[in-house]
C-alpha cells in the first residue's frame, strides 16, 4: 500500500526521506531498498526527492552522518549536565554515547556490515572521516581539560584523543561479528564477544590516559544485552 503523499515544506522533505531511509536500512538489508521504496515509505514525489539527493546511496552517506552527529550530541548532552572532575565528566561523556549507540544498535550495525561489504570501502573511508572530523575536537576538548587538572598523564594530548576515538569507533566490527553469530544460535559465545570487547576498550581507555584500571569507567556489561538482542536480557549469562 502507498504512504498518502503531500506538498511537505523542503525541510520537511528531506527530514521524511531520511526517517524513511534510517528504518528501511533497520528493516531490510540496504542494498534491497530502492528509490522508489523510499518514495513509498516518505510519502513523497520522485522530484522531491530529486530535488534533495541523486541516488539512494546518496541518502544514505546523510544517515550515516546524521547518526553520527547524533551522538555526538548524545555525548554533548551529557556534558552540559555533569560539572565534576574530568575524569567523572569523561565516563559521563563515554557512558552517555555509549548508551545512545546501544538503543541505536540495529541501524548502526546495518551500517557496519553496509561498510564491510566489497565496494563500498571508498565510500564509508570519506563518510568515516567526515564524521571523525566532527566528532574529534570533542575528545580533544576533554583530554586537554584532564591534562589541564593533572588528572590525565599523557604524552601527546592529540594523539590520544584520536586513539581514543578510533578505539571505541572499531567496537561496532566486533559487535556486528556477535550478532551474526548470536542469529546462529550461538549465544553464549556472542555474550563473551560483546563482554570481552568492552572489557578491553575500557581498559585501553584508562591505559591512554595514564590511569589506574577502573578510573573511567563504561556503562555496566549488562546494558550491551541491546548489541545483540533486548528480548534476551533476562536469559542471558
């Protein structure tokens, strides 16, 4: 059945095209959706799409980067909220887009493996770097101010933060990995995945920083039961 379509104000077009993108990329594998899917599913004209993208991959760099600004803005949020030391200010930072990844597990996953796929490597290496180069001054921020309290030891407060960011952008290949094979039926094996992963980043995170295990901390492991599946928290190890 088509979506009824109406004049919609060109925000609003583009707004609606996105959406439809974002749940379509959720709901089926992308390379499965087409231009005229999105018509459908936004409730628009092929001219009003036209008039804001040139092709469905198109539309699908702009998700990518809206989610990514997205959150950013997550991690803002929560900033804008915390005034304690830097190293408190920090796990909030880390806690919060955390979070904001985790309820957003099923799209950014859909965009890994969309990344991972023969050909499009180009492709996801320039929205990659666009989206580091908005999300990178953020974390430099917050090195600077923990060095600035002596509460981080570090040698190059650049470099550190764009490790720091590179490493918590590379838990999603991993977590992708434990959700094919938590479809397989391999749960427990998928859990130790996601568990091991995040032990190790977050160890990675303190080492970086110059403090003691523990320090800055990650949402608590039974919060990442969303990477694989919400309906499974109360089964799992």
């Amino acid at each position: 059945m088509n979506t009824k379509r109406h004049r919609m104000a060109a925000d609003d077009r583009r707004s609606a095209i996105l959406d439809a993108a974002t749940t379509l990329l959720t709901d089926q594998p992308w390379e499965d959706v087409t231009v005229a899917g999105l018509l459908d599913a936004a409730g628009i004209s092929k001219g009003g799409f036209y008039h804001h993208f040139t092709s469905k991959d198109d539309v699908l760099a702009e998700v990518v980067l809206r989610l990514s600004d997205a959150s950013i803005s997550a991690g803002e949020d929560s900033l804008s909220r915390c005034g304690g030391t830097a190293v408190e200010r920090f796990s909030a930072f880390l806690a919060h887009s955390a979070r904001w990844e985790l309820s957003h597990a099923a799209k950014i996953a859909a965009i890994v493996r969309m990344a991972m796929m023969e050909g499009n490597g180009p492709l996801f290496v320039k929205l990659g770097e666009e989206s580091a180069r908005r999300c990178l001054p953020l974390f430099k921020a917050l090195v600077r101010d923990g060095v600035a309290q002596d509460a981080f030891c570090v040698v190059d407060t650049d470099l550190t933060a764009e490790l720091l960011m590179h490493i918590g952008r590379m838990r999603w290949p991993t977590f992708l990995g434990a959700r094919r094979i938590f479809a397989d039926g391999q749960r427990d094996a998928a859990w130790r995945m996601i568990c091991d992963r995040v032990r190790v980043e977050e160890g990675l995170t303190n080492r970086l920083l110059g403090l003691e295990s523990g320090t800055v901390t990650f949402p608590p492991l039974t919060e990442y039961w969303l990477v694989l599946d919400a309906e499974w928290q109360n089964e799992a190890p």
